[in-house]
C-alpha cells in the first residue's frame, strides 16, 4: 500500500522587478493563442522571476504552470504567487496576475535570450482529494477507464494535518505509483498554456 501525502499551501512574495516596454512584451516572436502578457522580468543572481498577466478559462481558481528554457535546458517554475492575492476582487476577475519564479543562476548561462512558456493551468475538480465531493468526481472519472482502482483519502492526525491517498483496489500489474498517477489525474482539469515568448537574461 502506498500513501502519497497531500499539502495545501499559498506561497506569497514580494519582489523589485524592472518593466519591459510594450513592443518587448508584444514581439512578434511571441505565441498569442492564449491572451498573455508578460508584465515584468527580474533577472538576480540565483533566479528569474516574471510578472505575467493571463485570462482563465473561467472564474474558478486555475493553477498556472511555466517554463523558462536557457541553453536548451527546460526550467519549471519553483514558487508561483498570485499577485494581490488578498483582494477580493482579483478573484473576480478573469485575468489574473502570477509571479512566477525559476531557479537558474543566469551568469552561467552562454546565451543571453531564454524562452518564457505558460505550460498549463489546471484546475482541482470540486475542491480536489481533499474534498469529499472532489474525492467522489475523480472517483466516478476513473471508473469510465479503470473500474478496477478504488482509494480512500485519509486525514492525518496531529499537529501537522494534512492527508493521503490509500489505495483499496486497483487492477492487476498495475503499480502503485501508476495507480496514484491516475488518481491525481482524474482529480483535476488541465488546458495548454498556448503561449511562449523570448525574454533577455543579459
């Protein structure tokens, strides 16, 4: 039996950035399918951090995902703040603000130019495992493909909190990573980002 743990966390940062005028922002290089705007870009000594502006599908909290590529090496953002997130009224918004930050030192980098892709935003169904009506939609979509896979959420308890996953059944040669894999995947809607633009390191 495996147990994966769940955590729930808001990470909020507070940064100096310098603002990219509207032509850098707006290059032609730039893929526009999804309505995105890169609002600023901080280079420091240790990371990247950037500023983008991006329409959700809808008013439901979407999770974005980026990418920074330098030297060919593919970056996945390591802390994302929603700007402003204590206001009410951000929420009520379709576009919204992120604060995306990469861990890559960019002194060692040979090339000056990185791409900047919005990977994906996801969106937890019904408030995710750690719901129960969330637990029973990802539930009912696993038993369309794989009747076979039961689970139960199970609280922690302690100071900690928190939750994990038991497996109750799943089907045969399946491993248990794969089962959680599908677990987590059914527990959540994902649409590609559809936008990526070049941005100066140096």
């Amino acid at each position: 039996m495996i147990k994966r743990f769940l955590t729930l966390g808001a990470v909020v940062l507070a940064v100096m950035a310098i603002t990219l005028n509207q032509a850098s922002a707006a290059s032609p290089k730039a893929s526009q399918n999804r309505q995105v705007t890169l609002e600023k870009l901080a280079v420091h000594q240790d990371d990247v951090q950037a500023e983008l502006c991006i329409l959700m599908p809808s008013l439901e909290p979407w999770d974005p995902y980026a990418t920074l590529t330098v030297d060919g090496k593919i970056i996945p953002d390591n802390e994302v703040a929603l700007i402003n997130a204590k206001d009410p009224a951000v929420m009520k918004s379709q576009t919204r603000c992120y604060l995306f930050t990469f861990p890559v030192s960019v002194a060692e980098s040979a090339s000056p130019i990185g791409v900047l892709k919005l990977e994906k935003l996801s969106l937890e169904v019904q408030g995710g495992l750690l719901s129960d009506e969330g637990a029973a939609a990802a539930k009912a979509r696993l038993q369309v493909d794989q009747p076979q896979l039961d689970f139960k959420v199970v609280a922690k308890s302690g100071n900690g909190g928190g939750a994990y996953i038991q497996l109750l059944s799943k089907p045969e040669g399946m491993s248990d990573a794969q089962a959680i894999q599908l677990i987590q995947q059914a527990s959540v809607d994902e649409v590609p980002g559809n936008w990526q633009t070049e941005v100066e390191l140096k």
